[in-house]
C-alpha cells in the first residue's frame, strides 16, 4: 500500500519520511521547506498539489 509523508522544512524536515520508511515498503515524501506545523495552513496549495499527485498515481497503480 503507497503512503504519504510530508514534512515541514521549518519542523522536522525528513523525520516523517524516515520513520514511515522504517514501516513501509511504498514510501514516497517531500519536506516543504516554506512551512512550520501546519503546512494545510501555510503552504495548502502545495500540500493539495502533493495529496492529488499522490492519489492520482495510487489510483493509476490500482487500475
């Protein structure tokens, strides 16, 4: 099953792409570098671009 890890380049960076990496075997991520916490605040025009882009190869992979 694909997932998602999206870190904040102001908090935390890669650490949730690392530790979902350690679980799962269909990781992909991206740290967005102009966010803090709430990266669905802050950047959610990019954090919608990353979820379509995500969904749209998962349900391509599911077909």
């Amino acid at each position: 099953m694909p997932a998602l890890a999206v870190g904040c380049g102001q908090a935390g960076g890669p650490a949730p792409l690392d530790s979902l990496a350690q679980v799962a075997s269909d990781v992909r991520g991206e740290v967005v570098a102009e966010s803090g916490h709430y990266i669905a605040e802050e950047q959610p025009d990019r954090l919608a671009a990353l979820l379509l882009d995500f969904f749209e190869r998962a349900s391509v992979r599911a077909s």
